[in-house]
C-alpha cells in the first residue's frame, strides 16, 4: 500500500483534516477496542503538538500524534499511533513510528521519546528502540507499559 505522509503542526491542519483524525482515532480506540475513554483531551491543538498523517488513495489510515517536550523530564511523548482497520498487516504501523522517531529528531533533536503502549505491542516497540520504565498497568481496561526510547 503506497502512502503519503504529512507532518502538521496542528496550526497547519485543516478542520477537515482535524475532524478526519477524530473519526479515525474514535473509530479504533473507542468504537473498534471497546474502550470508551475522553479521546479529546485538549492536546490536539495545545503548543507544538504535531499531528503524522499517512494517507493512501486520499482517505487517512495511519496518523500517530506527537507532543512536545514535557517541562519536568524533557521527554518527547508520542501517543495515538494507529493504523485503519483495512490498512493492518502491511507494516504500516512501523512506517507511522519510524516517521514519528524521525519527526521527534526533526524538532526536538536529542529529546529522548516516550509512549504508553499497550503491553501486547512490547516487543513492537521494543524492536525500534524502546524500552520498559515501570510496571503495567491499566488505561481505560486495556494494560499498557510506558517506554522510553534508547537513544
């Protein structure tokens, strides 16, 4: 699946744009994992918060949101990865992280990066670098981990 990505502050998203992310991030996380939780959480559009989008054929099905460096550790946190129910199993979710550790360098060079993954998805991030940082435990009814980035 060829896709074509875009890395937005969220200054430069469309509300099209925005409300397509909403739908897509609604769709899995709450709809799709049976997990319902506040996904609007008033980080989309606060500071430098940037928004990767991989589209193909014009419809979005892959986007990871990062925001930036937090004042009290300086960590980069990377979070809402996913990839559209019809795009999994061609590798797309490593694309979305790759473009993701790429566009943390871009802007907040040497910051170390943060996620809160799901425990299953461990070894997934554990092959681009991350590490675990604490025990797991449970976000919104599905265990997670965070991890840190090695470099």
């Amino acid at each position: 699946m060829e896709l074509s990505w875009a890395d937005l502050h969220h200054e430069d998203l469309t509300k099209a744009q925005l409300h397509t992310i909403l739908a897509l991030r609604n769709r899995v996380f709450i709809v799709e994992q049976k997990s319902p939780y506040l996904d609007v959480d008033g980080r989309d559009l606060a500071g430098d918060t940037r928004h990767l989008l991989g589209e193909s054929a014009g419809e979005l099905v892959a986007y990871a949101r990062v925001l930036e460096p937090d004042p009290g550790d300086g960590q980069v946190r990377v979070g809402r990865v996913i990839v559209a129910e019809e795009a999994r199993g061609a590798r797309i979710g490593r694309s979305v992280m790759v473009r993701a550790l790429v566009a943390c360098e871009t802007h907040w060079p040497g910051a170390p990066v943060r996620i809160s993954a799901q425990a299953h998805l461990r070894d997934f991030y554990g092959a681009l670098g991350f590490h675990v940082i604490g025990d797991e435990y449970d976000e919104d009814g599905i265990p997670h981990l965070d991890m840190l980035n090695r470099a």
